[in-house]
C-alpha cells in the first residue's frame, strides 16, 4: 500500500529564526498519525531541522533539488551526498520551478533521480503541466513524457522509492486548484503508467501526491480520491496552523 504523506516544499522562503520556529510548532502540535510528513526547508537549515526531527519516526527532512553532477569544480551546487550527509532523507526533483526558471529537462532529472538513489535520499520527482499544454489538451502526452524519460530507467527496487507529484503548473501559487476529478484522473493515469511498466503491485505501493494550492479549505476532495496519496504543498506550508491541519485531514 501507498502511503500517506503531506509535505511542504518552502521554496525561497524564511530566514533562519523564522524556519526553525515554524518547524518547532508544527512538531509541537504533531497529530497522533501514522502520516508521513515532510519538511523541505532551503538548503541551509537542512541539518537543523533534520536534526529537530530526528525523534519523530514519520517525519522526514528533503531538500528542494540537488545537483546531477557527484561532486567537483561546480561552483554554487549542492550534490545529493552533501544532502544525505547531513541526515536529510527525501529530496525534490523536477519542480515546476526548476524546470522552468533553471531549464531542467528530463535528461539533467533522470541523472539526478540516480544520484538521489546512490546516497539513499529518496526522490519525490515532480510532473505537470501547463495551462497551454491543458488547454492544447496535451497534458496526459505530457505526463508520460515527464515520467517516463526521467523514471523508467530505474530498476523496480529504485523505483519502489520514488514519491511522484502531480502538480499542475496552472495552480501553483495561483490560488487556482485542480478539481478533485480533475486531479484524480492525472493521478489515475500515472498509477496506470506504473502498472504498465512495472506491475500493480509496485504501482499501488507508490505515493502519488497532489501540489498546487493545496489549502486545508480545498483539501478534503483531494485527499477523498482514491489514487490521491497526500499533498506537496507550498504557500500552506509557510504557517504551522494551516499545515498541521492539513496533516489532520490526511490522517
Ligand atoms: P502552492 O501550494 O503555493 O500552490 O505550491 C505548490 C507547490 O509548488 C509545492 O511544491
């Protein structure tokens, strides 16, 4: 069985002070779950919070990228062993983000899908599409491209490792969600995807996770469908309230 999970990508946002007293209050009123939960801090406070967390045994610590390179002359990049170093255990690939403002394409994820599993830091590889891919009706073509190209390399206990997000670029940030059947039948078609080259049982064993406005206002439809595993969330994730709700809610 897939599991349940709900973690907040920070993106470039809060200072030291401000990231550590937003982890200290989402642990300090932690529901009773079996729910995995993420936090995806910069870079900087990794080790930190890594190690503020380190006693509550579902929740993890992921980094927001890494590099595709293992480690030499590259100057500014963090490499998935650095990561893995300082306890981390989950790292984000292929967000929206980067692939637009960064120009990460498939070739460049796929490498860093294998340097993620190399040092044991488990990827939550990212998939979406536009709002002119959607409205060119392309976005499932999309979707298999984006999977495929970055994934179906892996061997089938790699891929057991892999958490998949679905996040539709038209609703990030937007305050526009997927509807629920919308977001259903994307994550439908990926655990298809799954199944074909890999097998139900590997399929059904995958987190798929929703991202993109994902709010505890909107969450309960999400979260109702039944190849929704959880959410990957930004802007709620910024406030503890909001972010232990939504734990609640996928408990
Ligand atoms: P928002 O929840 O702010 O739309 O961001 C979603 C996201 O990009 C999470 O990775």
């Amino acid at each position: 069985m897939s599991e349940k999970i709900i973690a907040g990508n920070w993106k470039m946002n809060k200072n030291r002070n401000e990231a550590l007293d937003l982890v200290s209050s989402v642990l300090q009123d932690l529901p009773d779950t079996s729910t995995k939960v993420i936090f995806a801090p910069p870079y900087l406070y990794l080790e930190e919070v890594a190690r503020m967390c380190a006693d509550f045994s579902n929740v993890k610590v992921a980094a927001q990228n890494c590099s595709h390179f293992d480690k030499g002359a590259y100057t500014g990049e963090i490499s998935a062993q650095m990561i893995a170093s300082v306890n981390a255990d989950m790292v984000i690939i292929g967000h929206s983000e980067r692939r637009e403002y960064f120009g990460e394409e498939e070739l460049i994820l796929s490498e860093k899908v294998n340097k993620a599993l190399k040092y044991n830091l488990q990827p939550i590889y990212c998939v979406g599409e536009s709002l002119d891919q959607r409205k060119a009706e392309e976005h499932f073509d999309i979707i298999e491209n984006q999977i495929a190209k970055a994934l179906f390399h892996l061997d089938e206990e790699n891929m057991k490792k892999v958490v998949i997000a679905y996040e539709p670029v038209w609703a990030i940030g937007t305050g526009e969600t997927a509807t629920p059947e919308q977001a259903q039948k994307i994550h439908a078609f990926i655990r298809k995807l799954l199944t074909d080259q890999y097998g139900e049982e590997i399929a059904k064993s995958i987190s798929i996770l929703y991202g993109g406005s994902c709010k505890p206002a909107n969450a309960q439809g999400l979260f109702a469908q039944q190849d929704i595993d959880g959410g990957l969330i930004g802007g709620a994730s910024l406030v503890a309230e909001d972010f232990v709700k939504l734990i609640e809610m996928r408990s």
